[in-house]
C-alpha cells in the first residue's frame, strides 16, 4: 500500500468514516473509496453490500478480479435514560458489537452500581453529546418518557448522521413529540427517521423481550437500511 493511501486510510479511521480499499489483485493497483462515494463507483452494488454487512472478500467483474477491504468505524450504541429497559439492552448490544453509553443527568438512575464497567455519564445530553460526538455508526435511542432529557438528546440525533434513532413511548406519546420537535422546525421527512414507538412489534412484555425487539430494529435498520 503506497503511503499517500495509507495516510488517507488512517485519517478516515481516526476521523470514524467508514472507507474500502479496492485492490486489483492482477497489478495491485489501489484506491481508497469514502462509503459517502461509494453509489458513484463502479462498483456500487459490492460496496454497498459491504459497508451494510462489513463483509470483506474477492469479486470478479468482467475479465478482472479484486479484493474489496471494507473499514467500517465501530459501531456504537447511545442509550438516554439509565432506565431497567438500558439494563437490558445493553448485554445484547455488546453480544452484537457495540460500544455502550448510557446518559442520563439523575444521579440515583446513572450509577457504576447499576451500570458496572459502562460508558456513563450522568450529564444532560445537550451537554455531554457534543463532546462524545454522533455520526452513521452510531445508534440513539431514547428511554426517559421525560421530553426535558428525551427532546434535546433526539434533537442532536436528527442533526447528525446516526442510522438509527428510536424512542420509546406509545403513539399518543410520539405524536406529542413529533409536534414538540416539529416546533423546533424539523421538517416531517426528518421525524420520519424516528422510530416510534420504538422495536418491531413482537408482542413484548417486559424489560428483556422489549430489549429484544428495540435490538431487532437496530440491527434491521443497520443491515437492510429504513
């Protein structure tokens, strides 16, 4: 790999933007292809199959093989309210790979005691997100019931590039909120991309089997996109 690649590669990498490497295995010809380029490239359809699925491997187009190295950013998952649904959510998002955070400004809610060896940071969100940053590897969701916690933290998601923002509450709950946020001047394709009430129906009943769902459709949105 030619240092002026691997440079660009390295800073994608710090920078948490998801790039490919595309080697043309017959001269180890090289380029670099940022995953916001990847629908104008030639090969679209493999890049994206990769970027969804972060799946590497060895293609042939016409006479010519190459191999598609995907760098994807870590996936992280950003949870508001340090409520029993987070305490049950967070096991399966690690089993799935990402990295937790959990906030929420009450002290007796967002405790090490609660939440052992988490990301955890009993701040407001408008506070701490700036800091921790949101970009298309990163998923909210929203938990509190509370709009002085919920609204600012899924009003900095709809000004980000996250893939997936749920919130949860039932439909008269989100339809308040979408009004509320809709007053902040979010248009209504921008609300759309709250999920809400949020997870795929699958009857749940409790923390745990809500934990699932709430999971399913991240994973869902992850993969397949929606």
């Amino acid at each position: 790999m030619k240092r002026t690649l691997l440079d660009r590669l390295l800073a994608a990498r710090a920078e948490r933007r998801a790039v490919a490497v595309v080697t043309q295995l017959a001269t180890g010809e090289q380029r670099l292809v940022p995953r916001e380029n990847a629908a104008d490239d030639p090969m679209a359809a493999i890049l994206d199959q990769g970027f969804r699925f972060d799946q590497s491997g060895v293609h042939r187009i016409e006479d010519q093989e190459y191999f598609v190295q995907i760098y994807n950013p870590a996936l992280r998952l950003v949870i508001v309210g340090a409520v029993h649904i987070a305490q049950a959510v967070i096991p399966i998002a690690r089993g799935t790979g990402y990295a937790v955070t959990v906030i929420d400004p009450r002290g007796a809610f967002a405790t090490g005691a609660r939440f052992p060896d988490i990301e955890l940071y009993p701040e407001w969100p408008d506070e701490i997100l700036p800091r921790i940053g949101l970009d298309a590897r990163t998923a909210m969701i929203a938990l509190t019931h509370d709009p002085k916690i919920d609204d600012p933290a899924l009003t900095a998601a709809l000004r980000s590039d996250v893939f997936y923002i749920g919130a949860l509450g039932s439909k008269k709950t989100q339809a308040s909120r979408r009004e509320r946020l809709a007053a902040l001047g979010f248009a209504p394709a921008d609300l759309a991309r709250i999920h809400g009430p949020i997870g795929i129906e699958i009857g749940a009943k409790g923390a745990p089997e809500i934990a699932i769902s709430i999971m399913a459709e991240t994973t869902r949105v992850l993969r397949l996109g929606g």
